[in-house]
C-alpha cells in the first residue's frame, strides 16, 4: 500500500521576513555579561583557605629555624665534613655537645620534606588524589615519624641479637648525618621552582630524587664499611638492607602513594 505524508502547513524560509534581535537591542552596550560557575568559586575558595594554612605552617618552620639556628650553625659544618670521611663521623659523636645539637636538628628538619612536598606539588596532590595539601602534608610526616620510630626499634633489636650496640647505634647516628645533608643539597633544588616556574613539577621532582638516592648511596657505603669492620658477613649486610632500610622505607612510600 503506497503512503503519502501531508503537512497541514507548508512553510517557506524568508531572510527578508524572518528576523532575529541582535544582541545589542538586549543589552545595551556598556552592560557586562559574566558566566559563574558556583562549584568552581567554592573550589578557589578553598584552595585559597588551604593556602593560608600551608603559609602559616611553613612560617611556623622558619621561625623554628630561627629559633635553632645556633644549633644548626654548629651543626652543618661538622655533618659536610663527616659525608665522605667515616673518621669524621666518629670524632663529630665524640664531641658530646655537637652530637646533641646534631639531634635536636635532626628532629627539626623533619618537616623538610613533608613541607617542601606539598608545596611542590599541591595541585598534584589535589587533582590525583582528590585531598587538601594540609592534610596530605601532615600523612607525610606521620610516615616520616613512624620510619624513625620502626628504625630506631629495629636498630636495638639488632643490637640486642648480634650483641653489637655500638654498632647499630652508631649508624643510626650517621643516619642523622645524612638526613641533614640531603636537606642541605636539596635545599637549592627545591628554590629552582620558585625562581623559574617555567620548570615542570616533572623535572624538580627528577632533581629532588637524584639529589635523595646520591646521599643514600653514600650512607650505604658508610653502613658497609661499619659493618664489615665488625667482622660481620655479607649475608647479615644483605639481610640488614633488606631489614632496616629498603624495607620500611618502601612501606612508607606505599602507603603515601596509595592514598
């Protein structure tokens, strides 16, 4: 059966007829016209919230600084001279008052990384895993906390099962030395952002771990040479590195990354 179609109105398209008001007959010339989007203001609001707070927390660390700077002034120049020399170490460990000094900068500096961090990579941070930098910033120091924590206890497990307490003891000490000297040498690594923010959070972060696994090496080599001259094994070193440094390390990473 054939069908036919028939439209009750048959419409022809007239430009001469048809016209349609400018948008200048709506508005008049000086009239301003803005697009807002609410969620997107909330967001800046926030993040500008945030930004105060990561100010204020990093005013707190350089007025810290200023407060231990006599100790950090005595400090430094005995950690860069014991990075390649072993003996160094041990006369800095010698000198009481020093090895003292050294500690309480150790603790300072350990809101180094966690603040340096956040402040590198904050839109990083908020865009991958969707937390405020603040918060972010203080996972990372609890991880921090609990690496020297879950060290420090396994150290005098060590020391307590091979009979070797000077030993253990004496590398965590050193580990001190070269947490400070990674900050010292990360530290103009990290200002490159600031004063050419044209470089990519990419290529920092390259820099920042180069600069990190450099002074690790170095602070292996120390261990291997503390440990070989107790007679130990190459076995024991190996389940040593395994044990106190790749390990918890490791954990920590995992578990800040998988935030």
């Amino acid at each position: 059966m054939e069908q036919t179609c028939v439209y009750p109105n048959e419409y022809n398209y007239n430009p001469q007829n048809d016209s349609v008001m400018s948008v200048a007959s709506l508005w008049s010339a000086g009239t301003e016209y803005y697009t807002i989007n609410k969620h997107d203001e909330t967001i800046k609001n926030d993040l500008s919230q945030n930004d105060i707070i990561i100010s204020g927390i990093f005013l707190a660390f350089f007025v810290l600084l200023i407060i231990s700077s006599k100790e950090i002034f005595n400090v430094y120049p005995a950690v860069i001279k014991s990075f390649f020399t072993l003996k160094n170490h041990v006369k800095l460990e010698e000198r009481l008052a020093i090895s003292n000094q050294r500690d309480i900068v150790a603790g300072v500096v350990l809101i180094y990384y966690p603040l340096l961090i956040t402040l590198t990579f904050s839109d990083v941070i908020v865009k991958k895993y969707n937390i405020v930098p603040e918060l972010y910033l203080l996972i990372i120091f609890i991880g921090l906390t609990t690496l020297w924590l879950v060290r420090k206890g396994l150290f005098k497990l060590l020391s307590w099962l091979m009979s070797e307490k000077n030993a253990f003891r004496f590398i965590q000490k050193i580990s001190y030395n070269y947490f400070i000297s990674s900050v010292i040498i990360t530290f103009p690594a990290a200002m490159i952002g600031f004063f050419w923010p044209e470089i990519s959070d990419e290529i920092i972060a390259n820099i920042l771990l180069y600069c990190c696994l450099f002074v690790y090496f170095i602070y292996l080599t120390k261990t291997w040479q503390i440990i070989i001259s107790r007679r130990l094994s190459l076995f024991f070193y190996i389940l040593y590195l395994c044990t106190l440094e790749f390990l918890p390390i490791a954990l920590i990473v995992n578990l800040i990354l998988s935030i």
